[in-house]
C-alpha cells in the first residue's frame, strides 16, 4: 500500500517570493479566506489519496514556516533510506530541522530504516529534484535551480541506483517535478521548454516516442505535470480537458483537487505529498503491492 507524508498546512502562507509563481499580495489580500481554501485543498487532497487505498503521515505545522507543506523538497526515500535535504533558500532552511525530527520519529517507529546527510557543500532539494521511476529503475534528477549538480553523486553512492542528469533551463519550473513525471505504465508526462537540449537528448534516449506525452504550456502552468501516481490512478490539480482526455485514452484514471492555494506558492499534488513506501522492486511486483 503506498504511503505518503503530508505536512498540516495550518501554518501556511504565501509571505515571501523564491520562485516566479510566488504571489505574497495576492494572499496578504485576503489572509483568511486563502488560509481556509489551503485547509480545505489539503484535506481534499489527503481524501483523494486515501480513497485510492494511500495511507498518510503527517508532518506537524510550524509558525514562520510556510513552505513547509511541499514534503516533497524535504528527503529523497527510497527503500527504507532517506536522504535529507539542503535547501538553496534560507526562507526555506529552517524547515530542515523539523524534517529531520519527523524523520527520527519516524524511524523509532520502523516506518523508515536510515537517516542520511547531505554532504555540506551541495544544496539538493529531495524528491521535488529526484524522482524515482519504478518501470525504469532509476532516479531522474533534476539539477540547477535549486539542487546542485553535485549532489547527484551523492544520491547515486547512497542509493547505489542509476542517476539520470536533467539540467533545468527556467526558473519557472525550477524543480524537476513541475516538469516531470514519470507514470506507472512507462509513459513520461513532461514539459520540454523546461530543460535544456541535453536534458532533452537524455529523456529521448530513454524514453521511446509512443511513452513521451509532451504537456502543454496550459498543462504546465496548471501545475498539473506535478502529478501523484498511484497504479492507474493519477492525482492532480485542477486540469484542462484535454490533459485528461489524453490520460484517459492511455486508460488513467484521473482524479482533480482543486489546488489553487498552493499553485500560490508554485506547487501542487506531487510536491504536497513524500512517497516513504518506494522500493527498489522490479515493477511487476511494486505494481502489484500498489
Ligand atoms: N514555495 C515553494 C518553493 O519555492 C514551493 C515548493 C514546491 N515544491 C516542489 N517540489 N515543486 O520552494
């Protein structure tokens, strides 16, 4: 059964600007009304994961800590093992010290195995820049923006797993999963205008034409590429029809949370969540667990 981390959005807020989509004055226009729609697009959220059969932990809320509701950015997981995040940002930084203890705890439970981390020179921002491909068995990562190059050295030694480069060209899509997402049938959800020629060239190399579904600007911008996929299942935000009518054609089930407070901050279903239940099984059997 997949299980997620979810972080209680209590404490969120949109009150400074580390990526373009950021939008501090439209929520210090109406504080409450955008805090009350988060709640309810996190609960929304949480449902939509539980009814495809997800568990979910959560991550408690932390006064001045806004950005702390995209768990994504906070650890890469993978077979019990999690690797900590750096954060570029220092609005973002003391977030890791309350990761870090979720972590702990978690690991005293038995939900996770290994706490590793990060060398102290690099910046690598968790899954938001690793995504992990069950089909493929390999991590995509995404570098630039916000995670250094040189931690992908890092995640290939502490996974022992292939680690596959794209470099991100905008700051628009300044994490790989704004971008990219990888989709239990082999298929690859992407926005090319996002990476540059060479990350292209690796996406292409792997990734045959008829598994390439290529997002469109609505698509990107929409947020909808920050996808959760769970078997056939694929949650998103809010998505233009023709998004989903494509997906539903490759036989997706696709389900819409309504995310508008987050795509506030520049993030939406994938970067809200952290899958802690990924393992590095063949993907028949993971499909099957799923
Ligand atoms: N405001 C947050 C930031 O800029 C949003 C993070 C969204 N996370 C993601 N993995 N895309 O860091």
């Amino acid at each position: 059964m997949a299980l997620f981390l979810m972080t209680d959005p209590a404490h969120y807020e949109v009150c400074y600007q580390i990526n373009p989509w950021m939008r501090p004055t439209t929520w210090r226009e109406d504080r409450d009304a955008c805090l009350a729609g988060a709640k309810a697009a996190s609960g929304a959220l949480r449902a939509a994961l539980k009814a495809i059969g997800a568990q979910v932990e959560t991550v408690e809320a932390a006064r001045g800590l806004p950005d702390l509701v995209f768990p994504a950015n906070a650890a890469v997981v993978l077979d019990g093992r999690v690797l900590l995040a750096r954060f570029r940002h220092p609005e973002r930084q003391g977030e890791e010290a309350i990761f870090r203890s979720a972590f702990c705890k978690l690991k005293t439970r038995g939900v996770i195995d290994e706490i590793v981390d990060l060398p102290e020179d690099l910046f690598h921002e968790g899954a938001g820049d690793a995504i992990w491909d069950q089909g493929r068995q390999l991590f995509w990562a995404g570098y630039g923006p916000r995670s250094s190059k040189g931690a992908l050295a890092v995640l290939k030694d502490v996974f022992g797993r292939e680690v596959v480069p794209l470099e991100l060209a905008s700051e628009r899509y300044y994490h790989l999963d704004t971008c990219f997402c990888p989709l239990t049938g082999g298929e690859v959800l992407y926005y090319p205008p996002a990476f540059t020629e060479a990350a292209l060239a690796e996406i292409r190399a792997r990734v045959p034409e008829e598994l390439r579904i290529e997002a469109t600007d609505a698509d990107a911008e929409a947020f909808c590429v920050n996808a959760v996929n769970v078997g056939r299942t694929i949650v998103m935000a809010k998505a233009p029809p023709a998004l989903r009518a494509r997906l539903e054609a490759r036989g997706y089930d696709v389900r819409e949370v309504d995310l508008a407070p987050f795509i506030l901050s520049g993030g939406a279903a994938y970067c809200m969540t952290l899958r802690l239940d990924r393992t590095s099984q063949p993907a028949a059997a993971s499909i099957a667990a799923e």
